[in-house]
C-alpha cells in the first residue's frame, strides 16, 4: 500500500517510521523509491532491489498492475506510445529473484496474461475462467483465436454440461482439462 509514497508524496521514511510502519516494510519501500536512488540507472535498480525477496515482491506487484491490459491500453491512447520495453526487463530479473509460487500468486491476482511470461510447464490452471484471463478473452471463440494465424478454430461445449469444452482447431482437436499445466495447453 506504501510503495509509492516515499516516491509520491511529501512524506519521508523518517515521517513513515514515525508513524510506526514497521522497519521491514521501511526497507522495501526505500528500495523500490527511485528518488531515493537517483545515481542508479533503471536497471541498477531492478538489481538492487532484487536483493531484497519483500522489495521483488512489491516490485512485481506494482508492475503487474502497471502492465495490466486495460491500464496499458489506456496509457498507449493518452500518451500514444506503447510501454517501455525496459519492464520487461525488469520483470525477467525480479521474477528469478522471487519464489516461483509466489510470483504466479501476484500474477493470477493482479494481471494474469503476465502468467505467460514464466515457463509454461510451471503455470498451473485450474479452470476455463483462468485460461480466459491469461489470454485477456472473454469467452472461449476469443481463445481458440488467440493460440494461432490462420487457423479454423471452431468451440464444441461437449454433450454434458459439466464436461470440459473440446477446442477444436483445424483438422486438430483437444478437450480442455483442468487442472492442467500452461504448457499442456
């Protein structure tokens, strides 16, 4: 909830200790506050604050919810640019700095399509809902789009109800299973 605000604001951490924010999250916050490391370059940064597992954490989340879909849209139509490709960057060193589980934790809360950055074999689903999310679709025609060009995908819901949708692309069909692994996908 802090992140920013050493950064944002006219408070200090001296002004956060005394208002009793414990030392621990003192530490990440001066970490990840950029004007409190002027002299580092942006990549610097990224590296100093990897050696903190709290600060990459407060840093994975802070960029998943800058590099969420709707968020990046709406900046490319204010500022006319897409992001920088610096964060991506930035997100390859802070995610090998942090514990896989919880970096997929951050990333199925905050921005899910972010998912598809880590190894595929290591990014578990457990429903269509979340498979949708990780692609940023909103029904299942969307997903069979997205996994190719050229392709004829066509969406068979199965006879029951309950079963799990068959995808079928092409000549080439598969149902949907879950839990199932990313890279099964």
């Amino acid at each position: 909830m802090l992140h920013d605000v050493v950064e944002d604001s006219h408070f200090t951490l001296d002004d956060l200790r005394a208002r009793r924010v414990p030392e621990r999250s003192l530490a990440a916050i001066e970490l990840v506050s950029r004007n409190l490391h002027r002299d580092l370059s942006y990549d610097e940064a990224i590296l100093q604050i990897s050696t903190s597992l709290d600060a990459t954490l407060v840093k994975i989340s802070d960029d998943a919810h800058n590099s969420r879909p709707d968020r990046v849209a709406a900046l490319d139509l204010v500022a006319g640019k897409p992001t920088n490709p610096r964060y991506q960057r930035a997100r390859e060193v802070l995610y090998a700095a942090g514990p896989d589980d919880q970096v997929a934790k951050i990333l199925r809360r905050v921005s899910p399509p972010l998912l598809r950055e880590l190894p595929a074999e290591a990014v578990v689903v457990d429903s269509l809902q979340e498979l949708l999310a990780i692609f940023d679709v909103a029904e299942l025609d969307g997903l069979a789009e997205s996994i190719g060009d050229n392709l004829d995908p066509d969406v068979y819901p199965g006879d029951d109800p309950e079963s799990a949708p068959e995808l079928i692309v092409g000549r080439y069909g598969f149902s949907l299973e879950f839990p199932m692994t990313l890279g099964a996908f």
